[in-house]
C-alpha cells in the first residue's frame, strides 16, 4: 500500500507537472484541417495518420490555406511553398523537410517560485522517399533536453533523436492501403500538435517521443480512415525490460468532409514500466470527434480511459478527455480554447486545465504561438495550481 | 485542381415534371435548389461541391433542368477555378443539361414516390444518356424533390483533375433537391 501511494505520487508529479517542461515538440499535424473538407490526412502528409514530411501537395496547401495572406487572395501557391522556400525542387516522390522550433515558457506553481526557460523544441530533419510502391522514411534530429525515449545517444541531454524511421510498401497504386515496419507514431487519437494534453500524455500516444518500433498497417478510403500497430518495443530504450508490447490503433468515419468520428484502442505490457518501474499492463480505450461546422470553426474533442494493472501494486484507473474550439477569423490567425481534464488513477483527485491559444502564421514555413495554460493538478494531498505561458517561433523548411 | 464530374442519376427535373400521369402540368421556378456533386481523390479525400443555380422548364414533351456551372464552389478558391476554367471550361461550356421524358416521370399526392428514368445529360459539350433516380412528394400544390445520378467525367470530353500528385477519380455522384408548385 506505501509503495502503491509512492509510486501515485511519483506519477501524479511527473505527469502533471513536469512534462511540459521536459517535453521537446514534434512535427505538425493540424485537424483542424477538416475545416477545409480534409477529413484525411494523407494528401498532404507522408505519414498516413498525419505529420510528418509534408507531399507536395501538402505544401501547396500550406501556402494556400494555412498561412497569412497580405492583398490579394492566392491564384497559386507562391514558389516559396517548396523546400527551403523553394530554393530547392525536388520529385513529388522524395520529400525532405526539417523543422526548428525554440519556445519560451515560465511556470509558476502553488507555492514555488517561477520557472522560466528556453527550449530548443525540436530541431530534426526528416524525408520519405517512395519508389515504385516501396517506402522509406525517417527523421534525425537534436535535443538539448527531454525526448530520451527517442534518443540515439546515451546522455541526459543534449542528443541525437529519430523519432520515426519506418519502411513501407503501398499495397494499392495511390497509397491508401500502407503497411509498414519501424519506429511510428502511435496510432491512437487525434495526432495533436499539442503534445503535451494529457489525452496524449496519459495515453503515452504523443508525436514527441513516445514512438515504439512495430508493425502497422493504415486504411484511407473512401470515409473510413484507421490504422493498426502491433507494438514490438521501443528499441532506442535499454534494458528490454522496459520495452512495452502490445497494440495500438484507430478506426475514424467521416460521413461528411466536416465531421469524423473515431475510436481508438491500445494495450500494452512492459517488464518494468519506464515510470513506474513496476510490471505494467497498460490499456487505453477512447473515442474522439472533428467537426466543422463552417471555415470558421472547428472543433476537436478526445476522451480516453486509462487502465494500469501493476503486478503485485494494484492498479491504476483513470481518464483523460479535452475538447478544442479553434477559430480562424482571418486565414493565418488561429484563437484556440482547449479545456482538458484528468484522473491518473489512485489517491489522486480529478486534474482540470484550460489553454488559451493564439496561433499566427505569418509567413510561409513560418509560425508564432502562445499559449496560457492554467491547471489544477490533482495530487494524493489535495490540487495544486499551476499557470504556464508558452510563447514558441517555428519554421520548417 | 482535382475536380471529376461523373453524373448519375439526375432525379430532380423527373419529380418536378412528372405531377400526374394524365395532367400537363406547368412548374413554378425551382425554390431553394441545391445542387452539389462529390469526387473522390486519392486515399479517401473526397471533394464537394455546390451551386444553388438550377432552373426548371419544359421543352415539348421533356422537362428539361438546367444548372449553371459558374458559381460552383468546393470551398478553395484556387480548386474553384481549377474546376471551371481548365476541366469544365464554362467559359465554353455555362451549364450542364439534363432532359427527361415527361411521360417517364410519376408525382401523385400523398407519400414519397421514387423511381429510376433513363435521362439524356448535355455537359462540356457533349450528350450522353445516364440513369436518374428521383424521389418526389407532392403536398397541396408544392412539390418537394431530390435524386441524383453519377458520371463518368472523360465520357465527357472532361479531362481528369490532376494537382501535385493527387488525382481526382473520373467518377462522380451529382444530387440535387427543391421544391416547386405545380398546376
């Protein structure tokens, strides 16, 4: 029983109030995309659930719809839409790109002074090469702090990561149906650019680090989107004991180009878990939606359960869910209003949090972003406060 | 820009002309029309668009129905003009014609009446028959109809959408649905 209370407190702490500040951010994926009828991810993402290499496709898109306009609406999207601005041309069937992302944050909670700092985010390059119907992908990157569970080199800090490196082969001629094998994303939920909501943190199901190496096999056709992922390990983490085995996936239905609604469901079993340090059957099962109901609004919500069966320390059951309002009064300008919430399981009262976001586009590859983020985190002594803002400058090439 | 027209079943003009078997009825302009078509791209994209321009009139013994093809809208304004200037080339080619043998058409009062007509459709400078299915109910004197069909784009002369890798399918499913009065 001590040690159950232990090991809640160590997961309660971890998880609500420091993995902002370990978290280094991922790639982009935007569903709020569906505003444009884009119920799908695939033609504008290499990866078939979304983020990623952008396609060529995927980059017109970006300049036409995603970024600020000044004066005239787009007849094309500009040559600066291509790699590196357009310094660079390259076949549709080789994608390269790379994306930068510094942040700014300051953290004050109850009772302690405020932290501020600055984050390298991410720094990574990344391509995805198809030939004839074979696939290969891969991103390399650098992180002064946190995604150890993608890292390639040993250290505390400062190291390698690759956080997807994947090969595949498009069992159809346009790519709907891809099976592949590697180091993937989770397929599980909403793929939020959010990495850090707790429906991606307590699923473990972010585009930060929490990748596995697997098998998976994705469907996009017609209104149905979904995709599978038998879970062999994270094979960038040592002992094998800490490696996590089991499933993950979705299966989304689109029944209109303005709303898709999904489930989603993993189970896995880790040795020692990577946090708990414990035997860990680990499962989550929700369900999430997108909609739109007009260019200006889109709608995200996502709600999970989360079940720990902790050989011979009980269990831990619990839940996470959000819903986001993005509003885009100007193409470029994006307000956002997330409310979240959460349960890590145990002694451990309920979590609740609410992001106010502004996102500006402003140019092409190039993006601001601030976020205040104010929570109560539930802890085995009762809530405590916290106020974060998260001013982050990104740029892809 | 992906756009793919593949016309099926074209129900509404039946509806509206078809009031009674034996009566010649005449229709009042279509009220509140909405026409829309859906194309399919790769990997489940679907595109659709919309155009509340449709209008109603009888030729001899058909019903012919008419929508005007410029105001189509898919909701990207570069897909737009796409769609009308390089596949459709409205500027060639405004509307999109469909007529149906009135005598093929069956509205009586009472439920929901539905029925598959042979149609000939006039688009982008060609004429093909296609098979329309319509569903009509007929309240008082206002006759609310909707129907569809589909189409094969390169039937007519419509090159298949094709934009940075991502190729529009060549078939398309057109609906349409109004109302009207009929004497």
């Amino acid at each position: 029983m001590k040690t159950k209370r232990v090991i809640t407190r160590a997961a309660a702490l971890v998880l609500g109030l420091l993995l902002p500040l370990l978290a280094a951010s991922r790639a982009d994926a935007y569903p709020f995309m569906i505003r444009h009828g884009y119920t799908g991810c695939m033609p504008c993402h290499a990866d078939p659930s979304g983020s990623g290499p952008l396609t060529s496709y995927g980059r017109a898109q970006s300049d036409l719809l995603l970024r600020s306009r000044y004066g005239e609406a787009a007849e094309e999207p500009g040559p600066s839409s291509g790699l590196l601005w357009g310094a660079v041309t390259l076949p549709d069937d080789v994608r390269l790109g790379g994306d930068v992302r510094e942040g700014f944050l300051a953290t004050k909670v109850d009772g302690a002074a405020t932290q501020k700092s600055s984050i390298l985010m991410r720094a990574d390059l990344y391509a995805d090469v198809l030939w004839w119907r074979f696939r290969a992908a891969g991103s390399l990157g650098y992180a002064p702090v946190g995604a150890l569970n993608a890292a390639l080199t040993r250290g505390q800090s400062d190291n390698l990561v690759s956080r997807d490196h994947w090969l595949g082969y498009q069992i159809d001629e346009d790519g709907s149906w891809l099976v592949r094998a590697g180091r993937i994303t989770l397929p599980f939920g909403i793929r939020d650019i959010e990495h850090t909501l707790w429906v991606r943190a307590l699923t473990r199901t972010d585009m930060n680090d929490t990748q596995q190496d697997g098998v998976a096999l994705s469907v996009s056709k017609d209104q149905i989107r979904a995709e599978v992922m038998a879970i062999l390990g994270n094979y960038q983490l040592r002992p094998d004991d800490f490696r996590e085995r089991g499933y993950s996936g979705y299966g989304e239905w689109a029944p209109s180009t303005h709303l898709a609604i999904g489930v989603s469901s993993l189970f896995t079993r880790a040795r020692r878990d990577i946090y708990l340090g414990v035997t860990d059957y680990r499962q989550a099962h929700g369900v999430f939606a997108r909609y739109s109901p007009g260019p200006l609004l889109a709608v995200l919500a996502e709600a999970d359960w989360v079940y720990q069966s902790l050989t011979y320390h009980g269990h831990l059951g619990g839940y996470a869910a959000m819903v986001q309002a993005d509003l885009e009064p100007i193409q470029g300008i994006h307000w956002m209003v997330t409310g979240e919430a959460k349960n890590d399981g145990g002694d451990v009262a309920s979590s609740f949090g609410v992001w106010f976001s502004a996102v500006w586009f402003l140019a092409p590859h190039a993006d601001v972003r601030l976020d205040e983020i104010y929570q109560t985190i539930g802890t085995p002594s009762g809530n405590v406060g916290a106020l974060t803002a998260l001013l982050q400058l990104h740029a892809f090439l | 820009m992906e756009f793919r027209s593949r016309i099926s079943r074209v129900t509404v003009i039946a509806a509206v002309l078809a009031t009674s078997a034996t009566s010649r009825a005449t229709f009042s302009k279509a009220i509140e029309p909405v026409v829309s078509f859906t194309a399919v791209g790769p990997a489940g994209m679907k595109i659709q668009g919309t155009t509340p321009e449709l209008d109603v009139a009888e030729e001899g013994d058909r019903v012919v129905i008419s929508v005007r093809l410029d105001h189509l809208q898919t909701g990207i304004g570069l897909r737009d003009r796409h769609m009308k200037e390089k596949y459709l080339e409205v500027g060639q080619f405004p509307s999109a014609r469909l007529s149906i043998q009135r005598s093929a058409l069956k509205i009586g009062d009472g439920p929901s009446s539905g029925a598959d007509v042979p149609a000939t459709l006039t688009l982008h400078g060609k004429t093909r028959p296609v098979s329309v299915h319509y569903d009509a109910k007929k309240s008082g004197a206002e006759i609310s109809v909707s129907g569809g069909f589909s189409v094969k784009m390169t039937d007519f002369g419509i090159a298949v959408p094709s934009y940075l890798g991502v190729t529009v399918k060549p078939d398309v499913d057109v609906t349409a649905r109004f109302r009207t009065t009929g004497t």
